[in-house]
C-alpha cells in the first residue's frame, strides 16, 4: 500500500482532490474567524457550477463569462446569507442551512435535475486539469486547480493579515460588542465576510465542474463538512477570533491523505465516513481544550 501512496499518479490525485475542499475550506475560514458558520458552501458551490454551465453551455457565451458568473452568483448567495444574519438577526447555523437547501433545489431546478456538459467550451476543463508547472517542468505535473488553490491561499493569507478588513473579521468573533461600541459599522463587515467567502465558493464551483467537464446539480452536498473539519483541524476555533489560512491548508491536506490513505488500504466508504465524524468531533475537543489553558 505504501508503494501505491508515494506514486506519481496517486499524490497528484491527492493534490487535486485537495484543490476544492481546500478552497472551500478558506471560504469557511473567514465566516468561522467570525464566529459564525456557513453550512451552505458546498451547494453554493454547486450552483456556482450550474450557473457556469447555463451562461456557456445553454447560452454559449465564452469562457470569461463563464468565471464571471460563478463568482459573481457565489458572492450574491454570500451576500444574501449574511443580510439574513447582519439585518435580520437569523442565527448563522439557520440561515446557511435555509440557504442549503434552496440552493440545492435551485441547482436542480435550473440545470432540469440533469448534468449540465461543457464539450461546447473546450477550454473550460484546462482550468482544472492542465498544468502551466508541468509544461515548464515536466517533472511536476501539479494540475492548474492546486495552482489555483495556492494562489487562493495566498491571496487570502494577505487580505486576513494585512488589510483593514482582516482587522475587522478577526474583531467580529473576539468582540463584536465591543467592535460596535467603537463605531464600527460591524453589519457592513459581517455580510462583506459572507460575501466574500461567496465569491470563493465561486470559484471552488468552477474547479469541481472543469475536473468533471460538467455541473452535476446533484452532487455537493456533504461537502461542507469537509470544509469545516480542514479548518477546525487546521486550528481555527469554532468560537471565533483566531484562525490561520495556513492552517486550514494544512487541515484540508490532513483531510485528503487521511480519505486518499484508507481508499489506498481497502476500507470500505461507510468506514471511511466514520472516521471523518470521529476526527471532526476529536479537532473540536482539541480546541475546546486549548481555549481552556488560555
């Protein structure tokens, strides 16, 4: 079995199998910083899909429109979810539930309950698949969605610790009364932060349906609990006010080897189930003890 883990072949699929979860799991990262939670990241991301799928299949637009759609419908579902929790007060766990399911019966609705294929934009699967490293080195052959994944990260990494926004998010889940008394408009922040988080399921949505050549309407949820784990692994507290993009990379890559490892030995994916719910529950304990020592 280890001589099938450290193959090529398999470390690339880990990579890219990392690539979405990892992506999804930065968009979570900044709802969770605030204290809140997004349960709906996974069918946003397949909407995000489906609406690529209706702008450059059904509509036969090209490419550029296609990306721009997934983002653009990812960032106004975000955007929708946190007016939901900034202004009309619905607890996070309700509203991005309510926005689970509408998305989910939304992608259904739209693409017919059928998959919708990209064969007429021949371009669209090289966001995902190709590899720009592995054209200059052929000895990586790292897929363009790690690429993406990484950039993403990056980006990500710099806007959290770098900018006035990254300030606020992190202000939301230690104090947010006390980020209120100092005049901040903390409404504004907060659906910026699910707006944002949007925007990346956008682009997650794009990454799954070019490794596929399709929008499958069916598929997504389940996915942001994946997502959720990365980052509580990766050391972000449910509780809100610490967190690293770092470390959520690090969680999403757990995640994968642990999935790709117990493929590689056979178990079966009713156990493999198991043992995810099983680390999510040991993660949050984890954390539940580290703020106690604090």
């Amino acid at each position: 079995a280890n001589d099938n883990f450290l193959q090529v072949d398999n470390l690339v699929s880990i990579l890219q199998s990392t690539a979405v979860n990892g992506v999804l799991a930065i968009a979570c990262t900044f709802v969770i910083i605030t204290a809140g939670i997004d349960l709906s990241v996974g069918t946003m991301m397949t909407f995000c899909s489906v609406m690529a799928g209706v702008f450059l299949t059904y509509w036969g637009l090209p490419i550029g429109f296609g990306i721009f759609a997934a983002i653009f419908f990812g960032a106004l579902c975000g955007w929708t979810s946190g007016m939901l929790i900034a202004k009309l007060k619905v607890p996070p766990f309700i509203a991005t539930l309510g926005m689970m399911m509408l998305l989910k019966g939304l992608s259904l609705v739209i693409s017919g309950t059928k998959p919708i294929y990209f064969n007429d934009t021949p371009s669209f699967p090289q966001i995902s698949q190709e590899s720009l490293i592995g054209d200059l080195i052929p000895a990586l052959p790292i897929p363009n969605a790690v690429l993406i994944l990484f950039l993403v990260a990056i980006a990500a990494g710099v806007i959290l610790n770098k900018t006035v926004f990254g300030r606020y998010t992190f202000a939301l889940g230690s104090n947010e009364e006390a980020l209120r008394l100092s005049g901040v408009k903390v409404d504004f922040w907060k659906v910026t932060v699910y707006t944002v988080s949007g925007a990346i399921c956008g682009i997650a949505g794009l990454l799954i349906a070019s490794r596929l050549n399709s929008a499958q309407p069916a598929l997504g949820q389940g996915y942001e609990l994946d997502a959720i784990a990365a980052v509580v692994i990766g050391g972000t507290s449910l509780s809100g006010g610490t967190g690293t993009i770092l470390g959520t990379i690090i969680g999403a890559f757990i995640m994968s080897v642990l999935i790709n490892g117990l493929r590689i030995m056979s178990v079966a994916q009713e156990w493999q189930t198991v043992v995810t719910g099983v680390i999510i529950i040991l993660a949050v304990y984890m954390d539940i003890l580290r703020r106690r020592r604090q």
